[in-house]
C-alpha cells in the first residue's frame, strides 16, 4: 500500500469511528449503509467497502446478509490492541509512542538502579552465560527478549511494566520486528545497572524502542 494511499485508507477508519461516535451507536447497533458512508465521508464506495472489511476482519463488526453491518461487542479481543495497528500508521501517533515509551523507560530504568536486589544480579548474569553460549538466532533473541523484560521488570512497578509491556506490543505491530540489545551490550548494560549509573543504563535501553 502505497503511503498516499495508506493515508486515505487510516483517514476513513478515523471517520467512521467518529461516525459511530456522533451517532452513539453501541454494540449490536447499525452502522449507516456504505451508500450512506460513501455520501458523509465523500469518498469512493470501494474505499469504503475496504475500510469496513478490514474492520470486519479485526473482529470489530460484523455483515449479516440481508440486515446490514453491526458493531460487535468488544469482548473476546482487547479492542485498543487491534486498533492500534490502524492508529500507529499515523505519523504523529508514531511519534507519540516512541516518545512515551522513551520516557516509560526511563523512569522504569530510575527505579530499577535503587530497587535491584543482589539475587536480581545474579539472575541477569545467568541470562548473559546463556546468551553467550547460545547459537540458534530464534534462542537467543528470545533470551535477550527475556533480560530486557527482566531489566524492566526491576523496577517493581507493576503499572510501569504494563506500559512498556503495551508500548512494546504496538510498536511491534508497526515495525513487525522487535529491536533487541546485542549479547555485548547485555553485558555493559548489566555493569552500569550494578555501578548504578543510570544513565547509561537508559541509553542502551533506549536503542529497544
């Protein structure tokens, strides 16, 4: 999809969300015919018919033959995730995002240099040995996946780790890649989290996002 046309495309999702909105439609209710859209939103009818199948495939509504388009309940799917892969095409909500995460990390990596335990060390450095011993490519990107989950973990705020657990997860659907540390950088990060130089420790954090 090219990035003009990617930008109708997020531009028409955008539209009937605010639709389903000015008209208080709920869950099990109607949405307006796509003759209907395709006049309020003046834009072509299969630009429409694209938008509201690609809404239909999240799970978000569904077509009965005969009756009409109607809004599913947001239950069985978490509604904010899915829609964050139409959200996060948006170049601000890109921006937006790698901004909050930096500052989630941040803070998580602040508080994690005044709450780590010795026993949290320790446990860091069992990861590096295996990260170092390790030769399989999926292996090790799940290893190094898990120490920098663990680093964030660290800071024993649950509602801090939550975040940067979400942030991550949207930013994976944007990317469709996670950006990990490499095994040498594990190490260096592990030595400045035990010197407590924060700082550091953010910096190399910071290349995760």
């Amino acid at each position: 999809m090219s990035g003009t046309s990617e930008k109708v495309y997020v531009e028409i999702i955008k539209k009937i969300k605010s639709i389903i909105e000015e008209d208080d439609l709920q869950a099990g209710d109607k949405l307006p015919s796509e003759r209907e859209l395709t006049d309020r939103l003046h834009v072509g009818r299969s630009s429409v018919r694209e938008a509201l199948r690609s809404l239909e495939l999240l799970g978000l509504i569904e077509t009965r033959r005969g009756e009409g388009t109607f809004i599913k309940p947001a239950t069985g799917h978490r509604l904010v995730e899915v829609l964050a892969s139409f959200i996060l095409h948006d170049q601000k909500a890109r921006q937006d995002l790698l901004e909050t995460k930096s500052i989630i990390i941040r803070d998580c990596i602040e508080l994690a240099v005044q709450r780590v335990r010795p026993e949290d060390i320790e446990y860091l450095n069992v990861l590096i040995r295996e990260i170092e011993r390790t030769e399989h490519d999926r292996d090790l990107q799940q290893l190094i996946l898990r120490f920098q989950e663990s680093v964030i973990k660290l800071c024993n705020n649950h509602l801090l780790y939550r975040l940067w657990v979400e942030l991550s997860d949207y930013g994976l659907s944007v990317h469709q890649h996670s950006f990990l540390l490499h095994s040498g950088e594990c190490s260096q990060l592990l030595e400045h989290l035990k010197n407590g130089d924060s700082k550091n420790v953010i910096q190399l954090m910071s290349q995760t996002m």
